[in-house]
C-alpha cells in the first residue's frame, strides 16, 4: 500500500510541473505540453477504467456463464442486472461529487479540507447503501414485474436480485473511496482491485453455478461475496490516507449534509440516464423473450465500453478540476480540448473492438443461434455510435469536474422526456415487425440518435463557453 500511495503522490506532483506558463492566454500548449497532458490522461485514465469497470464486469461474467444455463434466465439476468446496474448507477455522484471537491480542494493546497470532504462523502454513501438495500428487499418482485418480466423470467430475476442486493453497500462505499483516490491522482490501486475482484468473482461463478449447480441463484452469491471483497479492499487504505492528511474519521453532519446537497443534481443527471436505460430495457421485453436476451449480451459489452470511455473523462476531471484549483484557467482550456479528442479516439478503438466481438464472440453470450445472430447486429450498430459517446462522455465528465452540476441537470433531464417519449410509438411500431433483426437495430439506435447524440450537443456548446469555468473559479 505504501508503494501504491508513493506512486500516486509522483503522479500528483507531475500533474502540476508544466504550470501555467506553458500556454497562452489562449488556451494552446506547444506540441510538448500537449504530449504531457496525453501522458497525464492516460496515467490516470488506465488505472480509473478497472474501478468503473467493477460492477459491469460482474455483470458481463454473469452474461457469459448464465447465457448458457437458458434463454429465460440470461433474460431474467436482463432485468435483475438492469435493477443493481440502476440503482448504483444512480449513486454515482457520490465518486463523481466527490472527485471534483476532492481535486479542487488539493488544486489549492487545501489537502485536509479535501480529505475530510471524502470522509463525508464515504459516510454519506455507509448511509444511503442501507437505505437502498432494504427498500429493495422488499420491492425487488414487483420492480421485476413492472419491468416486464413474467413466468420463468420474473422467477429468474427475483432470484438473481436478491442475491445481489446485500452487495450494494459494499459497492457504494467503493465509489465514495474512488472519489478519495482520483482526487489525488492516486489510481492504481482501483485497477488492482477491480482486476482481482473479477476473477475472484469468475472464480465463484464457475463453482457455485456449475460445481454445485446453484443456477442462477449461484451467480447472484458469487457477484455479492466479490463485491464486498472490494469494498473493505478500497475502503480501508481511503480511511488510512485520509488519517495522514489530518482528515477525521467521524461523521460530520454538515459535511455530509453538503455532499447530499452538492450531489442533488448529479443525482437527477444520472437518473435521467438510468431511466432512458430502463425504458429500452422495458421496451426490448415488450419485443420478445429472444430480443430481450440478445440486447442483454450487447449492454453487457456496452457498459463495459461506456466504463472506458468514462475513465477518459474521470481523468480530465481530475486534471481540469486541480488546474481550476490553482486558477489556471487558460491550462484548464487546453486540457478541457486534449480530453475531449482523448475521448473521441477512444471512442473509436472501442467501437472497432465491438464490432469484432458480435462476429466473433457472440457464442459466449448464449448457445441459441438466433440470439447470436441478434447480439451480432446489435453490437455492430453500437460500435458505430461509440467515437461521438466517447466524445460526450468526456465533456460530461470535465463539466463535473468544474461542478457544473445543475447544467447537466437540466440537460440531460430535458433529453431523457425526449428519448421517452418517442420510445413509446416507436416500440409499438417495431412489434409490428416480423425481423427480429429491426426491432434490436431499432433499440439501439434510438438511444444513441435521440439520447446520447443530443447530450453530445449540450455538452459540446457549453464547453465552447467561459460560464462553466468562472462558475469554479468563484467557488475556490
């Protein structure tokens, strides 16, 4: 942990050598300059992937091993998996609130300040985990069948969600303590974490579903058991740097009041997400038991992209985040361009690495060939929207990171009444398709063109402006 906690304090110190003098008043670096911020994205970025990646990855493993229990379960994985990938996804504001602060904070030399608003943050995500776990205790059978699912599906993903369930805390915790480590640019322990996680997770899924023949119900045990490994993995060195700083360890109510009031509106930006998510979800169970398991296998994929393009983004956070801290706006503004081209080449690799998985590794998602082929066409639709998400996704991040928070409130809210909407008519209309093949090009489709294509839009014509980052410089 020691190596780990040196390691990220070099790479804290490097992201601040170039200074301010190292561009114009306009906002251009020279060719050298630029190539350090490259560096400094990818330094951070490659070790922020393996921490977004957790949750997802436990739910690809999930895929890929009930994919070959039956069509109704990886269809019920479909919905359970929807339910937990929701609900946490909704808390992500507790790392993405967090790292923002965190950042801003030690930009200006505030590094106990900084620690104890992670604490508060860690205590926040203790509380709301809770909270979170027993109302799903009780709702989990009537939000399964409010999503669609019926007869062997619903029983599937009753099963599958009550074991994962009790993980929750353990995985909001591990956002909260991320927000800890971005801020400080100390990553690498995250990737450690996740890698190990997953194959402890794949591990348990193999002995549990096919040595002792739990099912989907063995699937479930192996992904909470993995992610409680995380938690107190990440947890306790996050309390230990922040006991270095002179940061508290007890529950400061105004602290943790003001994260919950900070994080409001990141709250209702992901939970625009997350409804646009459930809704194509709810739409492609209303297109068929074998559309609804193909488009499963491609949103596994996809949300293991999403989580790379997403650490390009976390990574420009970070570093435009410290550089607003220090007041060096015309180096934010180059970094702010860096990112966003970062995020679109990104975009690009992944969408090509999509693509070649539906044609070639469509067999690992499930044994039924009309299902394969579907997963092929879905993942080939997905891999050529991915460099204008890459693009968004990296914005979107930076705008957190400079705490633009109610803009990207309203934004994305006004886009997901769209993408709603029209989702609706344009489900009734596919199930009058007799191609299967339409309906899942269809799905996704409508959320890249009406969802992600017009938050590219917002998120492009706010970061041509100053107002975003005045707003963080006032706040220091």
């Amino acid at each position: 942990m020691q190596e780990q906690a040196g390691e990220g304090q070099n790479q804290a110190a490097s992201a601040g050598t170039a200074g301010p003098g190292a561009v114009t008043e306009a906002g251009t670096g020279t060719g050298a300059d630029k190539r350090s911020v490259y560096r400094q994205i990818a330094a951070l970025a490659v070790p922020t992937f393996g921490q977004l990646i957790a949750e997802p990855a436990f739910v690809m493993i999930d895929t890929a091993i009930v994919g070959h229990i039956s069509d109704a379960a990886l269809a019920g994985l479909s919905i359970g998996s929807t339910v937990v990938l929701t609900t946490v996804g909704l808390c992500v504001f507790l790392a993405y609130g967090t790292t923002s602060q965190v950042a801003r904070l030690m930009g200006a030399g505030k590094r106990k300040e900084g620690m104890e608003v992670g604490v508060d943050g860690m205590w926040l995500a203790f509380a709301i985990g809770i909270l979170v776990c027993a109302a799903l205790v009780a709702a989990s059978e009537p939000l399964c069948w409010l999503m669609g699912a019926r007869g062997p599906v619903l029983a599937a993903a009753r099963v599958y969600l009550n074991a994962t369930i009790f993980g929750l805390p353990a995985m909001l915790l591990v956002y909260a303590a991320n927000g800890i480590f971005r801020g400080l640019q100390k990553v690498r322990i995250t990737l450690f974490a996740a890698v190990s996680g997953a194959v402890l997770n794949t591990v348990l899924e193999v002995l549990l579903v096919f040595g002792l023949r739990w099912g989907i119900a063995g699937s479930g045990a192996a992904t909470l058991i993995a992610e409680w490994y995380m938690g107190l993995f990440l947890t306790i060195p996050a309390l230990v740097w922040a006991k270095r700083e002179g940061a508290s360890w007890k529950p400061r109510l105004a602290g943790i009041l003001s994260s919950a009031g900070d994080g409001l509106p990141l709250f209702l930006r992901t939970l625009a997400l997350r409804v646009c998510l459930a809704g194509t979800v709810v739409a492609a169970a209303h297109l068929g038991e074998q559309v609804l398991a193909a488009y499963q296998g491609v949103n596994s994929a996809w949300n293991f992209g999403l989580n790379m393009l997403d650490a390009v983004g976390i990574a420009g956070q970070s570093l435009v985040a410290t550089e607003l801290g220090a007041r060096h706006k015309p180096r934010a503004r180059m970094m702010t361009g860096l990112s966003a081209k970062a995020g679109m080449v990104m975009g690009v690799l992944v969408g090509l690495v999509m693509i070649a998985l539906g044609l070639f590794a469509a067999p690992l998602f499930s044994p039924t060939p009309a299902v394969r082929s579907l997963i092929t066409v879905g993942m080939a639709v997905e891999g050529v929207f991915m460099p204008i998400a890459g693009w968004m996704w990296a914005l979107d991040g930076i705008l957190i990171g400079a705490g633009d928070y109610r803009y990207l409130a309203a934004t994305c809210s006004s886009t997901a009444l769209i993408y709603v909407a029209a989702l609706t008519p344009l489900t009734l209309w596919a199930q009058t398709w007799a191609s299967q093949t339409w309906r899942i090009v269809m799905l996704w489709s409508a959320i890249n063109f009406l969802f992600i294509g017009a938050r590219a839009i917002f998120n492009g014509l706010r970061a041509r402006g100053d107002a975003w980052m005045d707003r963080a410089l006032a706040s220091v």
